[in-house]
C-alpha cells in the first residue's frame, strides 16, 4: 500500500501525536503539555503521513509573527512536530514532508519559514539557515558579585502567583519584542506556554515562582524561576533555575537579577535561552564564573525572498545584486537586486551581473541580523563578485542587538 500524505483531521490529533513521541524517543509528555500543545495545534497546518492506519510521519506549523531588523512583526510559518517513524527512515519521508509544507507556506503568502532543530544538519539542505542562538550561563554565584546601575534602588520587587502575574508579564513580553529581532509576537494561548508546571516533571525543583518588578505602580519587568534545594555536608548549595527575565529599563533587569542571585540556600543560578548579548554578561564581576555557552537556536528560511528582503530594514545603505542557488524552492532561485536603508527597502529581480553569489541557506542565517555574510564569505559560503559588495552588505544586514528567540515551540 502506497503512503498518503495529508492534512490532519481533527479525531486523528492522539495518533498524529503519540507518533511524535516515539520518534523522540518514546517518553509520554506530561498530561499537562500535551493538552496545551492539542489547544494550540492548527490541524489545518499539520501535514501526516500515513502508512495503512499507521502514522509514519509528522510536521506542522504555527501561525506566527516574527520581529525583523526595523522593529516590523513578519507572517512565518513556525515549523514544528515534525518527525519519522523509526520504520520508515531513508524512505523519502521527511523531504516528502517538506515539499508539501513549503509548498503550503508559499501558497499562504508567509515570507518566513523558522524553526528550532532537533537535529540542525538536517534543515540545511532545504533551505534553512541558523539566524539566533541562544546563552546558557551557570552562574557561582557564591563568587560572582552584580554591579548595580543608576536607579536599581528605586525598582520594587513583589513576589505574586506566576497565573496572577501573567497579564503584566505579558505586557512587558509584549513592548520588547519589536526592539529585537527574533522574537514572537504571542498569538492567542502562547501565554499559557511560559506556566507550563506539571509536578511530575519538577525533578526536585519547586513550583514555578514569579517576582515581578514595579516602579510607580507599573510592570516595569519580571522574573519566572525554580529552585532546585542540593546540599553537601548539611551546605546548602541549591540551583536557581532561571525560566524567563525580562525588563523595560537597566535598573529593573539588574534589580531582577540580584533577586535570583541572592535567594536563600543557594550557591548558583542556572540560566538558559538567554539572548547572546544578554546584558547580564557585563553585570557580573566574573564573566568565566559565569560559564557561559552558545547554542543554535531559530533557523530561518526565505519562503518569498523579494518579499523577507523587503520586509526588514538595514543598518547601512546597500545596493548591491544577489546570485542566488535555490534547489528547493527554485523559484528563489536566480538575480536579485536589494537596495534600501534603514527607512526601507526593495527587493527584484533584475539582470544586472551578479555581485555575491551564495545560497539561499546564507541568507536565511543573515536575515535577523545576528550572523554576518562577512563570516560566512570566511567559511567559503559567500562570494564576492564585485570588490566592496561583501562589506557593504555586511554592514548592511547587521542589528543593533543580536536576534533572539525567548521559547521553543
């Protein structure tokens, strides 16, 4: 019997997704998680793939908003779920997927395609590049001490019930994220994700806690927290486990992160999805004590390349044409002259010689502006055509602050 790829109905979802599962590893998710992620499934953008009534293969995408250099929030399919069945790997699953899927983005007029992978060798070869990575930090913070800014002392700090707090966390949430790329605008129910506690997943920590930080009255930050008690020889040596910190200001972000590290019974404070320029890297006295760590995080792929070029803005004026190898998406393929700046941008086709010849996977990874093209000209995956054209488009593409992606989904 031949394999059928489709849409996934509705009745199908406990299939669809106890198939996820094993394909990572077979370990059941918490009851709690797997209701969210049912609530926030869009069956109409889940693709399965079908073997008899077996469910062999899996992917879907969320409908969100990415922020992109310029502060705009750009339509891209947030690609998740997907996965093969042990029993058919090497079959042509997965590409069959991906076909379908980008196929389905285009037609939808979402520019962007992003995704965080499981596996990061596998997207390159259809078309996505790594654009945001994130900091892992395991602070001592029996030795590291925090310099504190102008105005931390006029920050007030008030513990409140992580449900409670959510309406003001997500306000902050919500005027951060056009000042820096990579970040999601929550759609409908992504709040719930962030008070995700099921107790048999705490592994000895405690419930989640929440500190929000105040100033006249207003949200002005918070932070989303565990704490794991160890001790060794009756010392306490506990862990605090940083979900998520978030501020307006200097003053409030240092006063948050001088609360975790000073709770009580601990000795360190353990941080991940942190963004890599993280301002915490300058606060505290011990930046090696701080152990700090990059991961690949939002891998980025151009679905409509003239419309995600002229969907950002640039930090330099650039004009500069485009040689573009597209094999996946072939209409990407070919000529491309950019011209803009940081009021805007166009983006066409054109038959002006070509002066950087790359793939579309560069382009993916420079588009947030966190990785240049230069750096990627070193490693061999940019050519410069013209002199000249490779540090203007550098320069170009760069942000302000590195791109960030705060969640997986």
């Amino acid at each position: 019997m031949a394999m059928e790829t489709r849409v996934l109905r509705p009745e199908e979802w406990d299939v669809w997704f106890d198939h996820l599962e094993l394909a990572f590893g077979g370990v059941p998710e918490a009851p709690e998680e797997r209701a969210l992620y049912e609530s926030l499934t869009e069956t109409e953008r889940s693709l399965g793939v079908w073997d008899g009534e077996a469910c062999v293969g899996s992917a879907g995408a969320f409908s969100f908003r990415v922020s992109v250099p310029g502060g705009a929030l750009v339509p891209a399919a947030g690609v998740t779920m997907v996965g093969v069945a042990p029993t058919h790997r090497r079959r042509g699953v997965l590409t069959s997927l991906m076909r379908r899927q980008l196929d389905d983005v285009r037609a939808g007029g979402e520019p962007l395609a992003v995704l965080t992978a499981s596996e990061p060798a596998i997207y390159g070869r259809f078309g996505y590049g790594p654009a945001a990575y994130t900091l892992a930090l395991h602070v001592d913070t029996a030795r590291v001490r925090l310099q504190r800014p102008p105005g931390a002392d006029g920050v007030r700090l008030r513990l409140v019930d992580p449900e409670r707090a959510l309406d003001a966390c997500e306000a902050v949430y919500a005027e951060l994220v056009p000042g820096r790329p990579g970040m999601t605008a929550r759609q409908p129910g992504w709040e719930r994700q962030a008070l995700l506690d099921p107790p048999s997943q705490r592994g000895g920590r405690s419930p989640l806690k929440c500190v929000l930080a105040e100033r006249d009255g207003k949200a002005v930050g918070y932070a989303r927290y565990r704490v794991r008690p160890e001790w060794n020889l009756s010392v306490a040596e506990g862990v605090v486990e940083v979900q998520d910190l978030d501020a307006l200001d200097p003053a409030a972000y240092a006063a948050l992160w001088e609360y975790v590290f000073g709770i009580d019974l601990t000795s360190s404070v353990r941080a991940t999805k942190r963004p890599v320029d993280d301002p915490l890297l300058h606060l505290v006295s011990d930046v090696r004590r701080s152990r700090p760590r990059t991961l690949d995080s939002m891998h980025v792929r151009l679905v409509d390349l003239g419309a995600a070029l002229e969907a950002r803005t640039y930090g330099a004026p650039v004009d500069v044409v485009f040689e573009v190898e597209d094999d996946f998406c072939p209409w990407n393929a070919g000529r491309w002259r950019l011209t803009g700046d940081a009021k805007g941008a166009s983006c066409a086709r054109t038959g002006d010689p070509a002066e950087l010849a790359l793939s579309v996977r560069e382009l993916g990874s420079a588009y947030l502006g966190g990785v240049s093209l230069a750096s990627l000209a070193g490693a061999g995956r940019v050519t410069e055509l013209r002199p000249g054209a490779l540090t203007e488009a550098s320069r170009a593409f760069t942000s302000d602050l590195a791109p960030w992606l705060p969640h997986g989904f």
